[in-house]
C-alpha cells in the first residue's frame, strides 16, 4: 500500500510472484558454490582478454587457436565438470 499511496503504484499481479521468505533466500543468496562460479567466469574473461579474444556472444571461440598456455589454463578451470554439474541441476 505505501507505494500506492505514495506515488500512485502498483504490482502488476501477472508479473509479480510472492515466494516464502526461505524459497526467496535459497534463490538469491550468494552460496560458496555460486561464489565459485562467478570466480571461475573471471577467470575465463580473464584468460580470453589474455589471449585476445573479444567480449562477443555472437562469435564463437575458436579453442584450436588459442596458445598452449593459455588452453592449459583453460583446461585447469575445469569449466567441463561445472557445466555438467549445472547442467544436472536444471529442472
């Protein structure tokens, strides 16, 4: 109500979702393991910079041409493990 009366606002019912307190905490709430994932997705920005790679979503990476260290790099993030762990938890 105080937005109502306020500013003159409103919910919009058919976007709004009320979720309990505790469904709204395990949703948002930064976990170590969403910590890590985050870390791990600087890491990889990182290394592209490094290697010259541009911040595009449209163009895909070339993995071949990039150097061997930084592939090495790459390859020790074990980004394949979290995607599949990501992926398994998708319902």
């Amino acid at each position: 109500m105080i937005l109502f009366n306020t500013h003159g606002l409103t919910l919009q019912p058919q976007k709004t979702q009320i979720v309990r307190k505790e469904d709204y905490a395990n949703r948002f709430a930064i976990s170590g393991e969403r910590i890590e994932l985050e870390s791990l997705t600087e890491k990889l920005q990182d290394l592209l910079e490094e290697a010259g790679v541009e911040n595009d979503y449209e163009d895909e990476i070339d993995y071949d041409s990039l150097s061997e260290e930084i592939k090495e790099q790459i390859d020790s993030l074990n980004m394949v493990k979290v995607f599949d762990e990501q992926i398994g938890r998708q319902p």
